[in-house]
C-alpha cells in the first residue's frame, strides 16, 4: 500500500499545472524553459518536464523550442 501512495503522490507531483510553478524550485533556467514552452514543473520538488515523459504526455513543447530557450537563457549569462 505504501508504494501505490508514493507512486500516486508522484504522478501528483509531476502533473502539477504550469500555472502552479510561479514559485518554488522552479527558477533553474532548465525549469523555466519547460513551463514557456507548455510544459510542468512541480514548485515543491523542482521536478520539470516537457513533450513525452516515461511514457506519459507532460504537456506541449519540443525539443526544438526547449532548446531554443536554454540557449536565449545562456546568451544573456
């Protein structure tokens, strides 16, 4: 029972709305770049994600526009 609560609790956590990422952990450029191009990240563990993950949609987004951010972010460093 135990492993279905953390298993629950995780998918919770991955699946939290973009919207809810304004604060918390998710200030890592990586982070930020996942929430602009459509995808999460969960503000309490910092977890990002985009496009398909572990065989699951997390949200929109591509590589390409991923990419693209990461870069504008390490140009303006």
């Amino acid at each position: 029972m135990k492993e279905i609560i953390i298993v629950v609790a995780a998918l919770l956590a991955v699946s939290a709305p973009a919207s809810a990422a304004g604060g918390g952990k998710c200030t890592g450029l990586q982070a930020r770049c996942a929430i602009e191009v459509g995808g999460k990240c969960d503000p309490n563990t910092g977890a990002w994600c985009y496009g398909w993950w572990k065989g699951q949609r997390c949200g929109s987004g591509t590589i390409q526009a991923f990419d693209a951010c990461v870069s504008r972010g390490l140009a303006k460093r």
